[in-house]
C-alpha cells in the first residue's frame, strides 16, 4: 500500500472554485476567513485574486489567437487595490466619469486602454480624459458628438470616439439592468446609427474608429448576445459602405454569474460562438473591445458579517446582521439573491445554534433593508455569515446611509492578505461638513 494519504481535496462551494471548507471554517483561497474577521472585524469585503485572474483567463483563452481588448468596466469594483489586479493583468478599462479615470491612473492602469462610457459626460470630464489620452469615448448621442468635438478642438486634439448604438434587443433580465431595448436611455437607436456615423465623421475634432454596444447585464443566456451581434454587424456594413472605416468593435459586458442556481455560459465558450458568427460573416479580422464587469469580480468576493441578534415571531424570524442595504444594496435595489453561508460550520463557533427559517436583514431604518429572504440556517448570536457573490456592485455601490462607516476590504493572494480599504470612520464621514457660524 502506498505510504501517500490522500486525503479528499476540500469540496469548492458551487460556482466558487476558490471558496471551500476546510476542518469546517471556510477559506478564500488559502486563507482562513475567521481569522480576518478577528484581525479585522466586520462587516468585511474579502476578494480572491486568484478567483480574479481566473475569470479573466476564461475572456483570455476565449480570444486566443484575435486582436482583442478586455477593458474591465471598473463600476463593478473600483476599489484601487482591485485595479491594480487587472491593470497588472494588461486589462484596459471602462469607465463612466472623471474619477474612475483618476482611480485606473492611480493604480497603475495605461490610458491608451481606456474607453469612456456613459450618456452624460461633462466637458469638464472629456477635457480631463482627452488630457490624459484615453483610447477611446463611447459616444451616446449626437449633442455628446457635438460637446466632445468642440472640447477636441478647443484643446487642438482628435478625440477617438465610437458611437453606442442600441441593438433594441431584450436581454432578458432586470429591468434594471437591461440596457439595448428601445425604450432605454442608452446609445443611439439602431435605425438613427448610420446619420449619426455621417454626422460624427464630418466633426473637426473627432475621429470615428469604432462602434459599440451593450445590452444589460446579468445575461445568463447566449442567445441575446449573438442577436446583438447580428444586429451590429448588419451596421458595420453599411457604415462601412458610406466610407466611415471602423477599426473596432466593442460588444460591451453584460454576462452573468452564478448568483442562485444561474448557469451562464462560461467566458470563453460565449466566445466561440460569438467568433464563429463573427467569422462566418467575415468580421474574424477586425479588432474586439469587450466590457466586462461583474463576471471578473462578481464571484471572487464575499461579505463577512455578525449575527448581532435573532428575534423569533408568529410569522417570521429575523436574523439580524452587522452588514446592511448600505453595504450590500443589490437586494434592497433588484431583489437580487445572496447566498449567505456560515463561516465555520455548526459544531465549530455555533454554541447554541438554532436551526429555523429566517429573513437575514440589517441595522438600517427600512423594511427594505433586507439581505435574505427565508434562508434557513443554524446559528447563534455572535456567529459569523458570509454573503456570497459580494465583488461586483457591493463597495462600489455602498453608501453611508444611517451614518454607518463603509467597510473595509481585503485581497486574498494565495496564504497572503492584504488590507487594500481600511474601514471608514465617522470623523472622515463628517469631514467635508461646515456648522453654520451662528
Ligand atoms: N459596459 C457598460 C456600458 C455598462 O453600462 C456596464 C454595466 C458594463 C459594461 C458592465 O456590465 P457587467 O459586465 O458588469 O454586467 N448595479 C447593477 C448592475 C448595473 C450594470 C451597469 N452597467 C447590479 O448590481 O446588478
């Protein structure tokens, strides 16, 4: 008998590969998530880089071989010390204002990888992105066309733009969230495109170089995505006809995680069935741009939190949290599922544990203020949670509501953590604020 004891690798938790439970405490990468909580307290964020880098090796391997951009779209997480992740990675960015640019320049990101995004960017701000030389502005209307050129010439420059343009196609998913159909505030209407193109071609300031969309996010289906497709293509070709040259093509972010049970396509299988389109209609050689977000970061982050008390009625339970719909909004917002685990299993922290269904909510003043609805869990005052699913539109979404301190955030590398956001305190909430002399 071999002398080797191979003991059973600890079993991911679905859809996390970087998540698992070893001697029944739960660890994000190598890291002991109980042992942060002591050091650091809670509510935490804690990222996985690893989980990171895998999600954007999934887009990687998907373009193997093609002239393509991953421009993260940094809303999802603008957290510096995640920047520096992708920016290290040789991601480009997209943004959304004047001081996302400032976060990807602070963390090392290159401005010729960034586009801006977004249907209303100040002069201010495409002054401060022209200054710094970003890759491209993805225009959403024909008064932007106009502001952007005049602001390019005024500074001497040409300002790189593609036009967003809406594909009117339906996502499928919150209507939050879902951007492309016609009725949406985003990009040009599909039917208006082609003058729109003429239009932004015979600007001074401008130069055309590429065309975009994006169709919502959260996607879980492929179908919608090769319709886009479809949809941009048809354009490109009478753009093209008109003598407007496009270098690029940027089809946006959108694609979804597994949240609940959602099965998303992976990364680079969507790939290959949108290059083999792209192909079969002849494009293969033009350059790619994509937009993701939450499907690099989504997945690669938690929500450490306390049970602070459990509260047993007729008609509910309630187990009431340290974190809150200010730290983790999406709930209260879309009706959106967390899963929420035990950071170490009953038989471990949980003295008196008791098992029934509750409504996990927070310390803030509203209903709304919900992170669970009927979950049923084991445990005890002064146990600890984690809120799965946490990186993307949580700390960027956060806000100070109820005077309560944004949490602090740290990076798993391997053994390794790094603090990358101290908690906030009151004394810097209230730093911009004036009494009034009286
Ligand atoms: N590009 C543009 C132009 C966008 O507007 C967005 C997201 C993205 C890319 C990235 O999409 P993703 O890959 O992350 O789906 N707060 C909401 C999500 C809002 C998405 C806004 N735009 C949530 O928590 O579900």
């Amino acid at each position: 008998m071999s002398d080797l004891v191979t003991q059973a690798a600890p079993a991911a938790l679905p859809g996390h590969p970087f998540l698992a439970y070893r001697n029944e405490s739960l660890h994000l990468e190598d890291v002991t998530l109980s042992k942060l909580i002591r050091e650091h307290g809670t509510p935490l964020f804690v990222y996985s880089k690893a989980a990171m880098l895998s999600a954007l090796a999934a887009y990687q391997r998907g373009f193997a071989g093609r002239r393509a951009q991953i421009c993260y779209a940094m809303k999802a997480n603008s957290s510096l010390g995640v920047l520096q992740v992708f920016a290290q990675a040789g991601c480009g960015f997209d943004i959304v204002s004047g001081g996302e640019l400032d976060r990807v320049l602070a963390a090392g990101g290159d401005a010729q990888k960034i586009i801006f995004s977004g249907v209303g960017k100040t002069r201010a701000e495409m002054q401060h992105a022209l200054a710094a030389g970003i890759g491209c502005f993805n225009v959403e209307s024909e008064g932007e066309l106009d502001a952007l050129s005049s602001v390019a010439v005024a500074m001497n420059l040409l300002a790189p733009v593609s036009i967003r343009v809406n594909p009117n196609v339906d996502p499928k998913t919150h209507p939050y969230i879902s951007t492309g159909l016609k009725d949406n505030k985003f990009g040009v209407a599909h039917e208006d495109a082609l003058r729109v193109y003429q239009h932004a071609a015979s600007l001074k300031g401008l130069k055309v170089i590429g065309i975009d969309c994006h169709i919502g996010s959260q996607i879980t289906d492929a179908t919608p995505y090769l319709d886009a497709m479809d949809r941009i293509l048809d354009l490109v070709v009478s753009i093209e006809a008109a003598g407007i040259p496009l270098e690029h093509i940027d089809f946006g972010g959108g694609l979804g995680i597994n949240y609940n049970h959602d099965t998303p396509p992976a990364a680079d299988a969507l790939w290959q069935q949108l290059l083999t389109k792209l192909d079969a209609r002849g494009f293969g050689a033009k350059k790619l741009m994509i937009e993701p977000g939450r499907s690099l970061v989504g997945n690669a982050g938690v929500c450490l939190t306390e049970v602070l008390y459990l509260k047993f009625g007729e008609q509910k339970n309630f187990c009431i949290i340290d974190a809150a719909m200010n730290d983790l909004p999406r709930p209260a917002l879309y009706q959106a599922f967390h899963a929420i685990v035990p950071v170490a299993l009953p038989g471990i922290g949980a003295t008196g544990a008791t098992e029934a269904t509750y409504d996990v909510v927070g310390p803030v003043c509203e209903s709304g203020d919900w992170i669970g609805h009927e979950r049923a869990l084991s445990v005890a005052a002064g146990d600890h949670l984690a809120v799965l699913s946490a990186g993307a539109y949580c700390m960027s979404m956060a806000s100070n509501y109820n005077t309560r301190n944004r949490a602090a955030e740290i990076l798993v590398d391997g053994c390794k953590s790094h603090l990358i956001r101290r908690r906030e305190t009151v004394q810097e909430q209230m730093q911009q604020e004036r009494l009034v002399d009286s």
